[in-house]
C-alpha cells in the first residue's frame, strides 16, 4: 500500500520511528488531491506549500529528538467552519468568500499543537445547513463510491476526503448529523462528542446548542487518536465541561463488547428504512450478541419528535447566528454604492450573499422566535427537547449504549433530494436526538448493502460523557467486520473508491 | 425653538398626576468588557480596544465577567433587590451597524436583581421609588455620522464606528410605575438619578459620569386624569445626559402633554430626544410597527446560578446609603447644612473624609477643596478627584500650615507645584526653599530695617497706635519675598517697639 492508503495510527508510528518523514506523507497527499480533486472536489482551499513547511518542522523537530503525540506530522484536512490564520474561512457560502480569521479555533490550535500538518479546508453545505453538500456555494462534493452520488453532509467534503484518500484524517462538526451521516454514507468513521467536549470557539455557529466539533477518520483508533487531541475543557467556550475527557483512545482498542449491554431504539427502523440497511444493521446486532453483548430492545417514544423539534431549535438559533453577516465589518457587501443606506446594503448583501437552504431556515427561525409565536413554536420544541433527553436518561438506566443505523439511505444521487427539503431533511432522521440531548454518538461503517453495494452507516450512542463507549463499540464493530470481510474497511475503500 | 403647544406647568398638575417611569442604564468599571478580556478604558483610539469576541467575528464566543456579576449583585442589594437563585441571559436581535453580533446579549424574563426599592428625598419630603428590575447587559459601539446638516445617520455621507465600547458591561435598573409624586416629578426624577449616582460611587461599581455616558438615564412620563386610575399613553425621552436635563426635559414632555391632552387629543407614544440647546423633547424616529426583538435565552453561556452563601458575602460589603451618610459626616465635621450641600455637589465628600482621616481639620480640608482646589478644577474643567493631588498631599500642606513651616500664601505655590508633579509637599518646600523664615537672623535683620524705613509708622506704633502694625508687616513680607510667618514677624515688631 503506498502511503496515502495507510491509517493515520501508521503514518504517525512511521514518522515517530523516522521510517518515513511527514514530509514525504503530506506530499503524497498533496500529489494525490491534485490528482483526484476535480473529480470529488473535497477542498475548498488547499494549503500545499504552508503544508510541506509544517511538515519540514515536524521532521527537523523529530530529527532533533524530540518526543512529539502519535499524530504529529500526520496530515488532516480541516471543515471549512473552523477558523485557521491564513486561510479563508467561507463555511461554504458566498458571504463569506475570501474572509481571512484573524485567530485560530480552539481545535485547530490542539491540532497544530499536536504536531499534525492541515492540507486545507473542505468543502460543505453553506453554513453546515444540509445532507449533500450540494449546498456549497463553491459546488457540490461526490462520493467517491460513486462521483454521481452524494457524499452525505454538511461536512460531505471532510468525509469525502478520507474515502478518496485526500487525507488519512479530517475535522468535522455535528449540528444534526453533519459528522456521522457522511461517514456513514462514504463507509468512514465519524463521531460526534458528547456537547460540551470539545471547544466551539472558532466553530462558526449555526444552531450554539447543538454544534460540535468531532473527528472524522477510516479507522476506530484513528477517530479516538484525533478525538484525543481536540477534546478537553476550553476557558473560551463557556459551554465547554470542565472535566477530563473520557480515555477514548484506551476504549477504541479494547474491541470487545462482552458483558454490555446494548439496545436497539425501536423507533429508529422499520419503514422508510432501505432493506440493505436493515439487513447490515441487524447482521452487526447480531455479531455484537455473538461477542457476549446483551441486546435490548429500548423504547424512546419521542424520538418521533425530534426531527420536528429540531427544525425549530436550530432554525431558532441559526437565524440569530447568521445575523451578523450584515456587510458593515468583513465579508460581502452588496450595493455600497453612495446611494443606499445601511439597512439597504444590509439586505442586497444578505440577498446576494445567502443560498436559498440558508434564506429558508433563517426565515423559519426568525418565525419561530417572533412574539405571538414563540411559546407555540421554539418553547414546544424545548419541550419536546427535554422528553427526548427524559427518554435517554431513562434508556441509559437499562442499557449502557443505544444502538440504530446511522441514516436510512445509502447515498443518493445528487440533485435527487435537492428540491425536496423535507426528504433531505429525514437523512438525519437517525442522528438529531443525539444532538437534542448532547450525549455522545458515532457512526461506524458496517459493510456494504447488497442492493446498490454502497456503505451502511451503523450508529452508537452513549450517555454524555461516556464517548469512550462509543468507541468501545465502535471497535467491536470493527472487529465484527473485518472477521466477516477478511480484510479491513480501509482496504475495501482502496478497492472500491478513487 | 418649538413647535409644541405646552400647558402652563400649574395648569397641568391641576388636572393631572404624572407617573414616571426611569430607566437608567450604568457602565461598570470592570478593567475589561462583559464578555471579553478587552480593555474598557474610555477615550482609546477608535476600534483599538476590541478582539474577536466584542467584533462578533464569525465562531467567537462570549465568556462572562465574574466581576460585573458581583458589581450587578451589589447593585442589587443596595437597591433592596431580591437576588435570582439562577438565571440566563437572552439575545434581543436587532440590526444595527454598531451591534456587532446584530444581537445584544442582555437579560430578558429572567433579570439578576428584581423587586427592590429605594427612598429619596425631595426637600424634605420623602417618596419610595420601586425598582422593577435590575439586568445585565453589553453596551453597543458607537457611530460618528459624517457629512450632513444633522449629525445623525439620515443624511449623512458616511458613518464611522468604534466598537470600543461594544461589550462594555452595563446594568439597566427599571423602575416601575412611579405614582404620587405630583407636582414634584420632574424633582424626584433627578432626585433618584442622583441618588443612583451617588450610590454606584460608594459602591465603587461605576464612574457615574453623565457627560460620558457612563449614566444614562431614559425617561418616560405619562399624564393621569386627576381621580382617575387609567394610565394614560407615555413618552420616552432619551438623551437626557444631566440631572438638570432631567428635571428640564420632564417638565417640559408635562406640559407639552398637557397641552395636547387638554385640547382633545391624544398623545403618542414614542421615542423622543432632549435637545440640551433649545430645551425642548423631539421625537425620534417613528416606528410604524412596535420592534419584535426575538428574545430566547443565549445558548453560548451557561446560567448564572450565585450561591447564598455568596450574596451575602455581598449584603456585607453594601455602604451606607449616601443621604444618610452625608448626613452623619456633616454632624462629625460640623458643617452648616449649605457647606455640606456645596461639597456634596462638587463630589468632595470622599475626598474631604480621606483629607481628614489623613490629619486635617475638617475646616481645613474643606477650605483647601472648596476653594483652591474647587478652582484650579473648574479652570481646568475636571473634576475634584481628577486632579493630580490626593487627600494626603492636602493634609500634609495643612500640616506644614499648622507646623508655621509655611504661610497661606506659600501653600498655594506648594499645591501648584504638587498639581505640576514636582513631588510631595515637603519635598516641594525643601527643594524651593519655600519654608517661612519665623525665627532667624534674616527675619530680625528685615524687621529691622523696615523699622528703620518706616520710622514715622514705628513711632505712632511706640505711642500705643499698634494698628499701624500692618504697614511694617507688610513691609517684611515684601522684602522676605512672603517667606515669613506674618504672626512671627507682627510679634518680632510688636516685641522691638514696645513702649
């Protein structure tokens, strides 16, 4: 296998034992997202030649003997949400193009400081608003199973970099699915902390209550060795948790589930669900019993509520966030031409600068909040938010994990869904109570559905703070995986993808 | 110049009862922003005092001051709130070029202080003013309106801002309805301002500076039908940036809603402006559709949960209401009632408490502050506790005074030099070679010699007539340059001419 096929655990142990230098990793990755990107388009910015400099530093330091983390001079491609000095943050949208952040985020200063060399920004839904990326202002991504093919969002870029090996590793964020659906729908790994985990400073925000920042990898370990350096109490993040984070990367490598208890949330299943996804699922429930887990079926009654909830809370909250692209300090401005006023130039910018996903939502949750309204929609929704966390805290007394496919399609083709918000918006059917809640969860690939042979996403979600049981499972589901395949995920998605 | 018709003030109160309503909005002096580490010096160069955080730049967060919520707590205590066991604060979204987030972060359905209540005094007629609330908020940044006849944004060619002061913590305290007041509104007004103002400097919390805007006071009046319980339509009146402005501009907004209440019509309700140059209220812009800020609590913060053990901490550390304070001072120093009102007003009282508590007589402090000193402020257009010299250096100018080191006169050029930053007084003296001459060779040399010069005036002196004496102290002093002790030198001739 050459080097960009390698696991991220692999390239970090090459670059420590001077096997190999970071160098040598980031230019073939560098070689092969020129190769491959007009293909995919995971990237909306390439950090080339900054990249081969981190990479020539993390060598020399090395060289010099000193003892860096099992990621340094690994390569990793970084959302486009999160702010990096240098280089345009856009969060895929027009208002922002060409804004250069004059600080880092709070994860890409761990990133950095963690020795690992950031390729560039990836490509995503406009403001993380999406389940394609076909909301992009720069252009859709592709799946590389299938370049016709959605490659799942809003982080479709993050995901579709890691199956396209554009990078062994790559940053995400998670307002409804945004990390996991993508993995699930590419056949790569991705978690979403538990809220309050890793820092949101510097996360460009769509809805504050539900964002988070995660990893997104090919493999368990990978996922964990990532989730490790970004996770952990940030000052600047007010709704960060002050508490160690959990021993994730202990947990990855465990890969044994014998003795936990697991449950299966009856509500997420059964019809609207795709056959192959169905079958994948309950063959890997079935693996996880044979490997001495207890499976329970759970009832959580409101999980029914939460796709609706959340189409409240988070338009809510992103209508607010998204108020401050109004062209007085950074950014588009439309129409500054000495004849309009502020607000005119406020509204011709807003108009030219959002993409219609955008327009939608902010319009719902400027409705939502709006006196006369408020009680019937943002409060029911808190309400509705506090019966799904009551269905989870009273689940997590039963069964340690919860268990249910990640999305209920393999990925569609692109333009399928595009004009029909609400189908889109089921893809994160599965993956928006996690968010309402704020416990941990994770989405690990589980072989392919027989019907079109593309990845099925296989979804684990644990009580907050207990992501290290994400990971215990995610392991074992690995595991399962690799027993019934005879060779590992990532070797089927050097087989299978460009 | 008005447009207005106004009802003769008298007239009106005899058909009507004001109710008042005052919001008044305090700047902390917390050393950094609401949310952010930033500076909150005032006057910075424009845009130099901001980060991330107070510019709302795309994925910053707010973290909030520990210290603005123990000055708002304290605040609250000396406004006999009750304090909130837990509570959020809220986004009340709006555009506006000097919001940087288009949303203020502020307090909505849950404020930190509420249901309090402070009493006032109106010569000698006391009225209970009830405090609705009391909140925590961020101030906005400014805009400079540039071109135009007006100043303000319509009409203007360009707008500049400053987002230093975006983020700057600030406590709106809201009364409720202020009933009873009658004709004495517009004085109670300014008499709870100034009581607001007065308390937030004893609690150390505020700079209380009107002209800066670190008080600012909104005042909404309406007019209630004499026996009737019906709360007539109100106005706000910004701008208001003095406590003269507000008694002012609330008897004005009275009887100009007088007038138009008299006549039939009905007043409306609105945003008006205090113009301090004509001295008239002018609305401001109209709102077609009452403003929908869209409310919800913050997501980027966690609650604000103060544990009792805490505000209690707090309750302790709550001065004296300063009314009553000044009252008990005034009874220590022994000053008349007009004495203590003049200090009062010129905000001596802490100075002329730490002068005293530093060795001076209270007569002494007083003269030195309310003369002198009162003076070289008002020339230079600061206040008393602006200026360079601090209550001990006034103490030690007195002590040299008493010690007959230097005269009056001699002190004036010590405090200019102190005023100048050449040192400390004694220094000063020293270094100058400022002290008076009271016992010395030179002295009897100088009495000598103007006996000598003046001999008719000695002699009408040696004949009993010591009232002549002045001419030869006089004398004395001139040629000692005022270094002398005028006692010392009226006893050396006294004791040389003796019958």
């Amino acid at each position: 296998m050459s080097l960009i096929h390698e696991s991220a655990e692999t390239l970090g142990a090459l670059i420590a034992s001077g096997d190999v230098s970071s160098r040598e990793v980031t230019q073939a990755h560098v070689d092969h997202i020129a190769a491959v990107e007009p293909d995919i388009h995971s990237y909306l910015y390439v950090d080339a030649e900054r990249a081969l400099a981190q990479a020539k530093a993390v060598d020399s330091r090395l060289a010099a003997g000193e003892k860096l983390g099992p990621l340094a001079g690994v390569p990793i491609a970084v959302k486009d949400v999160f702010t990096y000095v240098g280089a345009p943050t856009t969060c895929g949208s027009r208002i922002l193009e060409g804004w250069m952040p004059p600080y880092n985020a709070t994860v890409v200063d761990r990133i950095l400081g963690a020795g690992m060399v950031i390729l560039g920004k990836t490509n995503m839904d406009e403001f993380a608003m999406g389940s394609s990326t076909e909301n992009s202002a720069f252009g859709p991504t592709h799946n590389p199973w299938d370049l016709a093919r959605i490659p799942g969002g809003s982080g479709g870029g993050s995901a579709a970099a890691l199956a396209g090996f554009e990078a062994p590793l790559s940053l995400g964020s998670d307002t409804g699915g945004s990390i996991r659906q993508p993995a699930a729908v590419t056949g790569t790994v991705g978690v979403k902390p538990t809220y309050g985990g890793t820092s949101r400073y510097g996360l460009v925000a769509m809805a504050s209550s539900l964002d988070q920042p995660g990893p997104c990898a090919r493999t368990v370990t990978d996922a964990a060795l990532l989730h490790a350096v970004i996770a952990g109490y940030d000052p600047h993040d007010s709704t960060s948790i002050p508490a160690p984070a959990p021993d994730v990367v202990g947990a990855a490598r465990v890969r044994d589930v014998a003795g936990m208890r697991i449950g299966v949330v009856k509500e997420l299943g059964g019809e609207g669900y795709d056959p192959g996804v169905k079958q994948r699922f309950q063959e890997t429930v079935e693996a996880l019993a044979l490997a001495g887990a207890e499976i329970v079926e759970v009832s959580c009654p409101h999980f029914d509520l939460a796709l609706g909830a959340y189409y409240l809370i988070m338009p809510s909250e992103a209508s607010s966030n998204l108020a401050r692209f109004d062209a007085m300090r950074y950014g588009l401005r439309v129409g500054d031409d000495g004849n309009n006023s502020a607000e005119q130039v406020m509204r011709l910018t807003r108009r030219a600068g959002f993409g219609q996903e955008v327009k939608r939502r902010i319009i719902l949750g400027t409705y939502a909040l709006s006196s006369g309204y408020y009680d019937e929609y943002y409060g029911s929704a808190q309400k509705a938010r506090t019966l799904i966390i009551a269905d989870f805290t009273a689940a997590f007394e039963k069964v340690d994990v919860l268990v249910s496919p990640t999305t209920p399609t393999t990925a569609f083709k692109l333009g399928e869904r595009i004009n029909d918000p609400l189908a889109m918006y089921k893809a994160d059917l599965c993956t928006i109570p996690s968010n309402m809640a704020g416990n941990a969860s994770g989405s690990f690939p589980v072989g392919l559905a027989p019907e079109d042979g593309l990845p099925v996403g296989f979804q684990v979600m644990a009580p907050p703070m207990r992501d290290d049981l994400v990971y215990r499972v995610g392991g074992a589901v690995e595991s399962t995986l690799e027993d019934v395949w005879g060779h590992t995920m990532l070797a089927q998605l050097a087989k299978e993808t460009r | 110049m008005s447009y207005d018709d106004l009802m003769e003030y008298d007239e009106v109160m005899e058909r009507f009862d004001p109710v008042l309503g005052l919001e008044v909005h305090v700047e902390l002096n917390t050393a950094s922003k609401m949310f952010c580490s930033c500076s909150t010096g005032f006057g910075g160069e424009p845009n130099s005092q901001t980060c991330p955080v107070c510019l709302g730049l795309p994925g910053s967060l707010p973290v909030v001051n520990g210290k603005a919520v123990e000055s708002a707590i304290r605040i609250g205590l000396a406004l006999n709130c009750g304090i909130a066991t837990w509570c959020r604060f809220a986004r009340k979204n709006y555009f506006y070029p000097d919001m940087t987030k288009d949303f203020q972060t502020s307090q909505y359905d849950e404020p930190i202080c509420f249901d309090g209540h402070v009493e006032i005094d109106v010569d000698g007629e006391s009225f209970e003013i009830p405090i609705e609330r009391a909140h925590m908020e961020e101030d906005a940044g400014k805009s400079l309106h540039v071109g135009g006849a007006t100043g303000r944004i319509a009409g203007a060619d360009y707008s500049l801002l400053d987002y230093n002061r975006a983020g700057v913590p600030l406590i709106e305290i809201v009364t409720k309805p202020v009933y009873g007041t009658g004709a004495k509104a517009p004085e109670v007004a300014r008499a709870y301002v100034s009581f607001l103002r007065d308390m937030m400097k004893a609690l150390g919390v505020s700079d209380v500076r009107m002209e800066q805007g670190s008080l600012r006071c909104d005042a909404n009046v309406s007019l209630m039908p004499k026996g009737s319980t019906q709360l007539g339509t109100r106005t706000e009146t910004k701008n208001v940036n003095s406590l003269r402005s507000i008694e002012k501009a609330l008897r004005y907004e009275i009887c100009r809603q007088g007038a138009i209440l008299a006549s039939g019509g009905r007043v409306k309700q609105e945003t008006r402006h205090w113009l301090e140059v004509s001295g008239v209220t002018a609305p401001g812009r109209s709102k077609e559709q009452a403003e929908d800020y869209r409310y919800f609590p913050e997501p980027d913060l966690v609650p604000i949960a103060p544990s009792r053990e805490w505000v209690e901490e707090l309750r302790a550390t709550i001065p004296e209401v300063p009314a009553v304070r000044y009252e008990r001072l005034r009874g220590e120093w022994g000053y008349t009632e007009l004495e203590m009102q003049a200090v009062i007003a010129a905000q001596g009282v802490d100075l002329i408490a730490a002068t005293i508590e530093a060795g001076a007589s209270p007569q002494a402090a007083r003269k030195w502050w309310m003369s002198e000193l009162s003076r070289q402020a008002n020339a230079l257009g600061v206040d008393l506790e602006e200026l360079s010299i601090t209550a001990t250096q006034v103490a030690q100018v007195q002590a040299l005074i008493d010690e007959g080191a230097i005269n009056d006169k001699i002190a004036r050029t010590v405090i200019d030099a102190v005023l100048a930053g050449e040192g400390e007084p004694r220094q000063i003296v020293a270094a100058k070679g400022l002290a008076v001459v009271s016992d010395s060779s030179a002295l009897q040399e100088a009495v000598d010699a103007a006996i000598a010069e003046h001999a008719d005036v000695a002699d009408k002196i040696r004949e009993g007539k010591t009232a002549a004496v002045g001419a030869l102290i006089g004398s004395v002093m001139k040629s000692m340059k005022g270094q002398a002790d005028a006692s010392a030198v009226r006893e050396l001739i006294l004791g040389r001419l003796a019958p």
